[in-house]
C-alpha cells in the first residue's frame, strides 16, 4: 500500500512539473506574440458584442461556412465537435494529473456518462477521419492541396498535425481501454460509458491487472503528453489554427464584405486640397507629425485583423479554389497572401523586437514576397471571403497594397493610370467629355398605353 | 391594348432645381450607362420602365461625374474620396434622400462606403426596385414574349457576395419568363466576370484563360437562349465571351431591365 503512496506521490510531482515546462513554453509564445501584435496597426473597434457572439456560434461552432462543401465540411465538423467533447475529459486528466485522483468528475453522474460516452465514441471517429485526411493530403492528388506557396514543408507540418491527432485519439482509446479491463480486474465500478472501448477491451481479455494498469498509465502519460507537446508546437504550425480560429471568427470584420476601409489620412489631405483655407485655420501648425504612410508595405503597415487572420489560417485553400485569378491561371492566390503575411512578420516581426525597430533585412512584403502581378490580378469579387471558413479578409491585404503602389509608387499599370486621369479630368474611366453624358437620352421614345 | 409612341424627355435635376422641384427620386445613370453603348440601352429600357410607371425622378445629366469605386479598387484612394466627395457636395445642394442605380458597384460604394464621408442618402438597385414594383402589383410584365427560351442569370459580385442580393433580380426574371435554369456556381458561389477591381480597363496579368471565358463556358453548359445580368461590367464580359465562342448570334445577352421593358413592349 505504501508502495502505490508513493508511486502516485511520483506521479502527481511528476506531472506538476510536466505542466509547469507546458505552461512556461506557452507563455513565452504568447508574450513573443503579444509583441508581434503590438507592431501592427488599428484595424477597427470590436463593438457590437452580441452580433459577434451570434456569428461565433454559427460560423465556429456550427460551421455553417465550412460546410459549404458538404462532405469534406462534415468530415471536418464531426473532428471539431468531438474535440470540444474531448476538451472537457482532457479537462479531467489534468485534474487527475495534480490531485492524484482518478475519473475526478465521475460524481456528475449522467452528464459525465454521456461526456464521456460521447468523447470515447469521438475518438474513434476523429481517428478514422484523420486517417481519412492523411490518406486525401498525401496519396490523392486534390488540386487545393497544391500551389506555388504550398511548399514541402508546409506539406511536414500537417503530416506532423494530423499524426500528433491521430496519436491523442490512439492513446485516449487506449486508455479507456486498459482502464475498464483494470477496474474489472479489481472488481472496482467503471466510472462512465464506454461503446467503443468497451468492445477494445473485449479483445484485450485476459491482460493481467498488473499489465492493464501500466497499460492505462502509458496511455494515460502518452495522451497527456502527447496535449502538452500538440500545444506548444500549435503556435509554430499552421495548426495555430486550433487556438486563432475561434477568436478570429469573433473578431470578425463586421462591415460588408464590398465596403472598403476609409483612409483617413486621405480624406485629411482631400479636405485641404478641397477647401484650402478652412482646413489651415482648423489646423493650425503645420507640419507637426510625419505623414502616415499609404497603403501596406511591409509587416509594420498591416492591421492587427490581418496578422490575426494569417494565424488563424490553416492552408486549407478553398479560397484559392473559388478565385477567379487563380482558376485561370493566374499567379494570385489568396492563400498566399495569407500565408506571405505570416512568414514575413515571423522574419522581420522578430528582427525588429530582437533590435530595434528600425531593423530591417533590406527585403519588403511587398516585392520580396508578394510581387505587383499578384496583386493586379485580383478582381475584387471576395469569392475567397465567401469560402473563408473563419472568415479571413484576404482582399484586404491585396487592396492596401495597391493602395502603396499607386499613392506612394506612382506605379500602377499603365493603363489604370490612364483610367485614373480619365477620371481626373473628365470624371468617367473613358475618354469621353462631361457634356456628352445626356447623350443616351436622345430620340428616346416608350409605347405607352393609349388613354 | 391601343398604344402610342411618346418622346421621352428624361429630366435633368438642374432643371428642376430651377423650378423649385424636387424628384422623389434620383436615377444615377453611371458612366457605363451613359457612354458604353452596349449599356446605353439598357439605360434607356429602364427609363422606359420609369416612365410607364410615372416614377417621378430626374438624373444629374451633365453633373454627373465617377463614383469613384473604380479607382479606389485599382488602389487610388484619392481619387476616389474627391470623387465621392464632390458627389455628396452635389448630391447635398439638390437634397437628394433616394438614388436608384443599374449599377451594383455604384449601389455598393453609395450604400457601403459613402456614408464614412458624411452621405445621407439611400440607394436602391434598380433590380430591387423591379422586384418591388413586380410585388406591388404595379409592373405585370407577361411571359409570352420568352415563351420556350431558356433564361440563365449570371450574379455579379458587387449585387451577390457583396450585399446579398440574390433574390431580386431572380424574381424579376421570373416574372417574364416559365423559370431560370441556374448555372453550376450560383449565387454566392457565383464565378466573377473577371472584370472587377479595375480589370476591366487593364489586360489580365498572364495566364492560361481569360476570367470571362470561363464564366461564358458556365452560360453555355445550361444550354440556355438568354443569359440575364444586372451589372455593366458582367453585360460586357459576357458579351466578350459570347463572341469568343462565337455563340452570341443564338444567345443573347440582356440586363433584366431590358428583359421587363422588352416584355411589356415599352
């Protein structure tokens, strides 16, 4: 008796310093995170809470968005339903894990049987849809898991993802598994339900208690860990997406997705340009601050939505599927502006944390990793919006960084150059004068009905 | 029914202004409606349309100038808020409350983007406007005259993804006709024309297809007669892919304004 004391002291000392590493690391993630965030721009004010709350609940939890293709929408549905089920027995094992208490919960009776049952149920069926996800990732040929930005190692790191899952669902399996045959074993009640492992532990009949037991604790230690591991390599994987998804669909740009953002700075300088005098006396001083830059450049102009959008983005590329550009031919990939937004931050983010910020690497977001002709191919439809299943704005980026080509380049193509004296001078794209826009009135006649 | 050929004489809000008048509405014939030419008709089919309905409204004719939503998506920003700018002084000086439009990029910046620099107006779709006055039981256009024709409609962005307007323009279409037959990607899976952002004035960055085509390629797959729009810009990129295919003397192209005005013998 006193052996197993002290082999649970073990445990319980063991398991607090496991997740005291795992709380650490994390932390210090997130701090480099915070940041990283503090180098970006305002993007909007989050009002309209209940409005949030109501579209975190349809486009996160019910996946209303990703279901738009329906089969492979499921398929991804039932991974997250059941992980949220999961969630709250992983909840329990690090109770466990500290107290030294074994099924902690179990006294919620009924609620704990169905969280439970359901959680055991969920596991075997995340595990063969997993399965089902490696197989579609690396042995069929679907054309959205390709692409210039879809580089190899983008292909490693959700190989490792979705393995590290298979893993979790393996081991929790596992676990119930050995832990009913041990409890049976001891003539001890098995608390909760378990449909799945229950017809496991029927094969494994027969195990000894003592080899269940140090079945159960491998299990046990291999799930747990196998969190604590998954959590502290998320935030450098685009499985980051775990954790950003949720809060970027809260945070959700509100506006219509055809309104763009007003540049205030614009409309500053227009007023003055406008009305010349009354600005100056409402101003006074001149010259007090350095004008903003227009348009996004490079990482230090972007929104804090558009780096939070690039971390919550998990390559999935149904917005490269559905783009115009893309679908013929085009260099523009949404998906990979996303992604161009990240990589950048992560190299130049850091560099000017690590020394200063007036550290740069000689490269920019623009032109190094995003060129024009990406940028001019887009049409602005927001199809990649639609299919955004938590609702990433990609055009964003694209429209910001025509903004810095046209009002701080002068570089727009020629021929947009030419539309915009065009409307300079006589207010249409076209070359046409102003007087001549009643023209289409002329000889105008309607069949009206007599009397 | 007896009918009589009228000459039309659109009314301009200057003129009005100087007799102390003030329309119910303003109609924005936008720049595509005044000078493309394939456009221009269909301005005149939905002043038709006005006129049968005894709308009372006027345009800004010679005043009128860009909204500007082209050049803030081709990225110049200052231009666009001068335009808009101007416009709201304009619109301001004739206190205009209600503007309708043939044009979902007009409707979208007037609706979406103008009230950030001060505009206070609404602005209706004319395919929303249609589909009101259909309810209403003011317009009754018939079915006769697209008898057997099979209509398809492409959604332009700025009307569909942009402000969710699906169902208007199919109800408009509907009341002329025995039904749609819908293209694969419809409504908010719709495929742009390809002419958004700017694209329109520019050559296509390199590729191996044009947008419009494989758009065109969609209409042709529904095997229908009549391809509805209800956007300048897909009006012309659909009519550029018709040609492309050397389809466009058996399919037609109208916006659904036309289709209503056609249908009543306006």
């Amino acid at each position: 008796m006193h052996v197993l004391i002290y082999l649970l002291m073990i445990k319980q000392t063991a398991f607090a310093i496991v997740l005291i590493i795992t709380l650490t690391v994390f932390a210090i993630t997130v701090r480099k995170l915070v940041k990283l965030f503090k180098l970006t721009k305002p993007a909007f004010p989050v009002r309209d809470i209940g409005r949030r709350i109501i579209i975190t609940l349809k486009v996160a939890f019910l996946q209303t968005k990703i279901l738009r293709k329906p089969v492979v929408g499921m398929m991804h549905a039932l991974v997250w339903w059941g992980f949220l089920v999961i969630l709250a027995g992983s909840l329990e094992m690090v109770i466990d894990g500290l107290a030294g208490t074994e099924r902690v919960l179990k006294f919620l009776g009924v609620v704990y049987d169905i969280i439970i049952a359901s959680g055991d149920i969920f596991a075997l069926l995340i595990a063969v849809l997993i399965c089902a996800f490696l197989v579609r990732r690396l042995f069929m040929n679907i054309r959205r898991f390709t692409g210039v930005e879809m580089k190899h190692k983008f292909h490693v790191d959700a190989t490792i993802a979705l393995s590290l899952i298979l893993f979790l669902m393996i081991t929790l399996l596992g676990m119930n598994t050995f832990y009913i045959l041990y409890a049976e074993s001891e003539g001890s009640v098995i608390a909760g339900t378990y449909p799945v492992s229950s017809y496991f532990s029927g094969i494994f009949e027969g195990t000894s208690a003592g080899s269940s037991h140090l079945w159960h604790e491998v299990n046990w230690w291999g799930h747990i860990l196998g969190i604590f591991f998954f959590a502290n390599y998320l935030p450098y994987s685009k499985h980051f997406h775990v954790f950003m998804s949720v809060p970027n669909v809260f945070l959700s740009n509100l506006a219509p997705v055809g309104k763009m953002t007003l540049m205030e700075n614009v409309t500053k300088e227009v007023r003055i340009m406008m009305n010349p005098e009354a600005e100056y006396s409402e101003t006074g001083e001149e010259g007090e601050a350095v004008p903003e830059r227009f348009g996004i450049l490079d990482i230090e102009d972007i929104t804090w939505k558009n780096y939070l959008d690039s971390l919550a983005c998990t390559q999935c590329g149904r917005c490269t599927s559905v783009c115009p550009a893309n679908l013929t031919g085009k260099l523009l990939s949404p998906r990979k502006i996303v992604m161009n937004v990240r990589e950048r931050m992560s190299v130049k983010g850091n560099g000017m944390i690590k020394n200063g910020s007036d550290w740069n690497d000689g490269k920019a977001l623009l032109g190094d990793y995003i060129t024009a002709e990406e940028l001019w191919a887009c049409t602005t439809c927001n199809a990649c919006v639609q299919e955004c299943p938590i609702n990433i704005n990609q055009p964003a980026v694209i429209l910001d960084m025509r903004r810095y080509i046209v009002m701080e380049q002068s570089a727009a193509p020629g021929e947009l150059n030419q539309i915009f004296s065009n409307l300079e001078n006589n207010g249409a794209p076209w070359q046409f004068s102003q007087e001549d826009r009643m023209m289409w009135a002329e000889d105008l006649y309607i069949n009206k009905p007599a009397g | 029914m007896e009918k009589v050929r009228k000459k039309v004489i659109v009314p301009v809000m200057a003129d009005l202004a100087a007799k102390g008048e003030k329309p119910e509405y303003l109609f924005w014939v936008g720049s595509a409606g005044a000078f493309d030419d394939r456009y221009k008709k269909v301005t005149r089919a939905f002043i038709k349309i006005l006129e049968y309905l005894e709308v009372d409204y006027a345009v800004l004719g010679t005043e009128e100038s860009s909204s500007g939503d082209v050049a803030r998506r081709a990225g110049n920003e200052m231009l666009f808020q001068m335009q808009a700018l101007m416009n709201i002084e304009l619109m301001n000086s004739y206190e205009v409350k209600k503007i309708i439009t043939c044009d979902p990029h007009v409707y979208n910046s007037f609706k979406n983007e103008y009230p950030d620099l001060g505009a206070d107006f609404s602005v209706i779709h004319h395919s929303r406007f249609l589909a009101q006055m259909i309810e209403e039981g003011k317009l009754n256009p018939g079915t006769e005259i697209f008898k057997g024709k099979g209509i398809t409609y492409h959604d332009p962005c700025y009307l569909g993804r942009a402000n969710s307007e699906y169902e208007a323009p199919r109800k408009v279409i509907r009341s002329v006709s025995s039904g749609i037959t819908e293209m694969k990607r419809n409504r908010s899976f719709a495929l742009c024309c390809g002419a958004g952002g700017g694209q329109m004035f520019k050559e296509a960055e390199k590729g191996d297809k044009e947008v419009f085509i494989e758009r065109t390629e969609d209409v042709l797959e529904t095997g229908a007669d009549i391809v509805a729009t209800a956007c300048p810009y897909c009006m012309v990129m659909i009519t550029d892919g018709l040609k492309y295919k050397n389809r466009h003397e058996d399919i037609k192209n109208y916006d659904i304004a036309e289709l209503v005005a056609m249908s009543l013998d306006l």
